[in-house]
C-alpha cells in the first residue's frame, strides 16, 4: 500500500511538471503495467489534479504551484476555483470564447477541458491546459511573452485580436474603482482592450480583493463590459455601483442564466 501511494505521488509530481504526458511513456518510467497506470490516473482524476484523453492524462490541479502563479498565491485561491466554476456555466457548448491570461482565468479554463469549444488565448499556461483537449479547436494569439505573467501581448498580439470575433471575451484584472478596470501592465491593457472589441459579451472575472484597488493602467471604464463574476465577498456599495452601471453581477455562489450581450445593450440604448 505504501509503494502504490509512492508511486501516484511521484506521478502526481511528474505530470504536474510537465503538464502533460503519455500513458505508455508514465508506464515505463515508473516499470509498470498501463493498466496499473491507468488505475492510479482514475485516482488523479477523481481528485481533479488530472484529466485523462486518448493516450495520455494532463494536469489540471491547482495552479498556484506553477512558477507562473507561484509568487502570488495567496488565501483567494478558492474563491478563484469557485468563479472559474459559475463563469463556465456562462459558457456554451460550440462557443467561440477568448480567455486571456491571469489565474482566475485558468481556473475558467479548468471547467471547460472537455468541452466542445473554440477558444481564444495570450495565456501560455491556458494554452497548455487546453492543447492536449481533443473537443477543443484551440487559437493561440502570439506577440512577446511577458515572462511574468506568460501572457503575449504587443502590436503582434493586437494585430491578430483586432480580426477576430468571438461570442465571449472573459479578462482577468488588477483593481476596479468607479473610474473602472485597471491592470499593472500597460502592455497587457493594450491586449485587453482589443478584447473588448473582439468580444460580443465581455465578462471579467475577479475575486472580491480587487474591488476598491487601483493599479497602474485602466482597461476601460465600469459599464463598459457586460458582467463581473466574482465571489460572495463583494459588498453591498460595490453591488450597487454595478447595477446602476448597467453590468450583470455574478456570485460564485448562486448560479446564473447571464446572457446580456453588447449588441443588447446598444439596442436599449438606440
């Protein structure tokens, strides 16, 4: 009992490192049968650090151990997964969405490893998660990488933003005040604001801890997206200034039919 449990850690650990790996190779660097594989990867699923597909399993367990995200974890994590969560119910089967990079916006990803999708990413880490999903038509937009972040961005990135369209753009973000969506990296603001032209429904996705925090570069003003998925945290004022601003409020803890859309709102406004 004690070696099988060796074991499925340090496959655990492997698989986390790598991201992705294939059974047949799992088998013989741990000398043993698939079969025995496979029972130890039925176990990393049941948890939920592991998806399998044809030929392989890849991770999808908490991110806030890879290098990426590990300088900032912190107690929201959560609250993280329980917005991923909501914000996938948003999502429809054969939509075309657009994630952009940050580690709310990976835990989205997590929800919807296996389903049939086309999506939209900067996010290197997002990219990962979904390149090894057989029911997902995957798009990587490309630029400079910040190292940081693993997100591209640039003129590259904004160039290709600029010809896509997509039913839903889903943005992570640094701070929200009353003047609107802020993020550190002028950068990144670029990108994101390219997505917001791209996306018919745009949705941001953030725990409780950014309301009332400015950084560096505003993304755009308060009733300029959609909706705002976050946790229950959220206050009552903050709840208010949303609803007199027009944007479609959704708690991590309540499920949601959102379906408010950029064209609706210019029509209401017409």
């Amino acid at each position: 009992m004690v070696k099988t449990k060796s074991r499925r850690d340090r496959l655990r650990s492997v698989i986390q490192s790598r991201g992705f790996a294939a059974l047949g190779e799992l088998a013989e660097s741990f000398e043993v049968s698939e079969s025995t594989i496979r029972r130890d990867l039925e176990q990393l699923e049941h948890s939920g650090d592991a998806r399998r597909t044809h030929g392989g399993v890849f991770w999808t367990g908490n991110p806030s151990t890879m290098r990426v995200f590990g300088d900032r974890r912190d107690t929201m994590w959560a609250a993280k997964s329980s917005i991923g969560r909501i914000a996938a119910e948003l999502v429809e089967d054969h939509d075309t969405i657009l994630l952009d990079g940050g580690s709310t916006t990976y835990e989205l990803a997590r929800h919807l490893v296996k389903r049939p999708l086309q999506v939209v990413t900067n996010s290197l880490p997002v990219a990962h998660l979904l390149s090894s999903s057989e029911s997902i038509d995957l798009i990587m937009v490309g630029g400079s990488v910040r190292g940081r972040t693993a997100v591209a961005i640039g003129p590259m990135a904004e160039q290709v933003l600029h010809t896509l369209n997509v039913a839903k753009a889903f943005l992570s973000v640094a701070g929200i005040t009353e003047r609107g969506y802020f993020n550190s990296d002028m950068m990144l603001v670029e990108s994101e604001k390219s997505m917001i032209t791209a996306g018919d429904q745009v949705i941001v996705v953030t725990d409780s801890s950014k309301f009332g925090k400015v950084s560096l570069s505003r993304i755009c003003g308060l009733g300029e997206v959609n909706a705002v998925v976050t946790d229950s945290g959220i206050n009552s004022q903050w709840k208010q200034r949303l609803e007199n601003e027009g944007v479609g409020l959704v708690l991590a803890s309540t499920p949601s039919s959102f379906s408010r859309t950029k064209q609706d709102e210019s029509k209401e406004t017409e």
